[in-house]
C-alpha cells in the first residue's frame, strides 16, 4: 500500500476515534497503574462487564502501594464474578515486583514489562503505547479482524508487519485504540458495517469481495456436559461456604458445597458426597431451582438444593476450609460465579414463595 495511503488512513481513522470513541473510564486517564488495571480485566471480558469493576478496584486499590499490601483474598473478592481468576492472582504478583524492583511504578520498556506476570505481548504493546507513548502496535482481537480485512494479509508475522506500517508514530496510543474501537464497533466478525467505516475506501477485502471470507479462524474448543449439584446449608441465617483448593480450577475460591456428578450416580448422592458427613443427613434438601453456567471447557446445569439446618449443638468442621457466613457479609469473600448465581436463584426463590 503507498505511503499516502497509509497516512490517510493514520489521518481518518484518528479522526473517527476522536469523534465516535466510546467514553470509557480508562480512556479518561493517563496513570499507568489505571491503564494497566483495565488492560488486565479486559483480557476476555467483555467491556460493559469490566466497567463497574473497575471503578470498585481503583478505589480500593489506587495505586501499586495499595495493590501490593492487600491481602490476595481481598483482591480476590473484589474480582469475584468477572471470572479468569489467575488474571488477579498475577496482578498482585506484579505488584509485588514492581514495588520491590520499581518503586511501584510501571516500567516503560518492553523487556521489563514483558517480565512482569500476566503482561503478554498485546498487553505490552498497549501499556507502552497507550500509557507511556512510544511506538508500539498493540494487536487485539479486534486490530487483527481490522488489519487483516484492511490489507488483506493473515498469519501473525504479516499483520504485525501491517501493523507497523500502519501505526501513527506522533500518537501511537490513540492510534491502537482507533484500531481496537473500529473492530469493536464497525468491523464486527458477522455483518460488518462498512458503510459507515472511515477507512473504507482502502479496504482490501471490501475491494475484493472478501470481508466475510477474511476472518481469523477460531479454535473449536471441545466441552462437555456436566452434572453439579449445589448445596445452600442454612443454620441461624448463616450460610455454609467451602474453600477451594489451591490449585486446580478456581483456585482458592469460596463456594457453595457441591461437585461434578460422575456418571449414572443419583444427584443426591453426588450432593452428599460433598456435604460434611454430620450434616448431610440431617435435613431434607428442598430443590428450589437450577442454574447454567460454563468453566473452561464445561458446560454445567447446576441443580441447586437449599438445606435448612436446626438450631443445636455447635457444628465443628475438620480443617479450615469451612466457613459460617452472614448474607451480608458474603462480599468479603471471593467467590466463585456459579455460587453468585445460585444464590441469586435462592434469593428470587423465596421472594416468590412471599
């Protein structure tokens, strides 16, 4: 593509930006630390998930300082329900290097930050060009769909090339950001809006017929179906939790007591089989409804079971990961999003039995 072509590109696709950019509010800052945080919830979350998130999370924590000292169940909690836990489990081992080895600021090369856990290559490319202003190209699902259907080029080393090419040198952030918004926005992977697209008339693949052609293939992750009971134990308006291992999916997570089903096994004994022995016959488990819900390669239909448990004698638990909860007290705890759900079911429940 000429060189004047690019600059147009450069040109209408920064003005579009600037007059169609959704206000977001990582987009209002210019803190690294900020920047950083958003970048790292992003990765596979969907934007208007990410939002309140993130607003919740500068505020508890505003600055690599405050991240570093937290507690990781803190951290945890405040991440509860926006899923892909290991992405706050790095983000309170970075902040430990970066206040041990940076004084708790964000380095500005791409060496350094690509040491830090959980900064890959998109990611340091957008911190470095997007909070720091150097010339990187920061490479998205979004800025691949684009570039590829722009130039219509495919394999990772002739859209980078495109990439750099095409990259603004004066505004390298605002750049990699038009890019990442027109992909979001207009460029979409199904029906296209290409008649509203600043950059239209340089589209290779619109020139040539190949826009719905011209997308990057996915992966087909193979999942299963899965059988999960869940248990909501209930004993002077406490709620019974259980604490995951730490290893393993959801790591480290409080739950409701429950577990996969293996085979033909009776969902009732599947249930007890995760209930501590001196309750788990105790009282009659009242279904009250099921929920669906998908880890990694699962597909869960999750019946869930509320157990009243009568007033007495103190119930003891072996080990530590047990716990009584209040209601209101839950938010503290980082749970996982299957037990947010169910016990939202319990809550809507018992409303309409009002």
């Amino acid at each position: 593509m000429p060189a004047a072509n690019l600059a147009a590109i450069r040109r209408r696709l920064l003005s579009w930006y600037e007059t169609h950019k959704r206000d977001l509010p990582w987009r209002r800052t210019s803190d690294p630390y900020a920047i950083w945080i958003s970048e790292m919830m992003l990765q596979q979350t969907q934007v208007a998930t990410v939002v309140p998130y993130y607003n919740r999370f500068l505020k508890a924590f505003p600055n690599v300082k405050g991240l570093d000292r937290a507690p990781l169940a803190r951290v945890l909690a405040l991440w509860s329900g926006l899923g892909y836990y290991r992405r706050a489990e790095n983000l309170k081992k970075a902040a430990r290097l970066l206040a041990a080895r940076y004084g708790g600021q964000l380095p500005d090369d791409y060496d350094n930050l690509r040491a830090l856990p959980g900064i890959g290559e998109y990611t340091a490319g957008a911190l470095l060009s997007i909070a720091f202003g150097k010339p990187y190209p920061a490479i998205d699902g979004n800025a691949r769909r684009v570039l590829s259907r722009l130039f219509l080029v495919s394999g990772e080393k002739m859209l980078r090339d495109s990439a750099r090419r095409l990259l603004s040198k004066s505004r390298p952030g605002q750049f990699n950001q038009s890019l990442m918004e027109l992909g979001s926005v207009l460029c979409a992977p199904k029906n296209p809006r290409c008649a509203e697209c600043p950059v239209q008339r340089f589209c290779a693949a619109q020139a040539n017929g190949h826009r719905r052609r011209n997308r990057m293939p996915r992966k087909r992750r193979r999942t299963h179906a899965v059988v999960w009971p869940l248990a909501i134990l209930r004993r002077h308006g406490k709620l019974l939790l259980r604490r995951r291992a730490t290893n393993g999916i959801l790591a480290g997570l409080w739950e409701l007591p429950g577990g996969e089903k293996a085979g033909r096994r009776a969902v009732q004994t599947a249930l007890n089989e995760n209930l501590p022995e001196l309750t788990s016959s105790t009282a009659k488990a009242l279904r009250v409804g099921e929920i669906g819900h998908g880890i990694t390669n699962r597909r869960i239909r999750a019946p869930v079971f509320l157990i009243e448990l009568a007033a007495g004698p103190k119930i003891r638990f072996e080990g530590t990961h047990w716990r009584w909860v209040a209601p209101a007290a839950m938010d503290r705890y980082p749970t996982s999003s299957m037990t947010r759900k169910a016990l939202r079911l319990l809550a809507e429940y018992e409303k309409s039995r009002l």
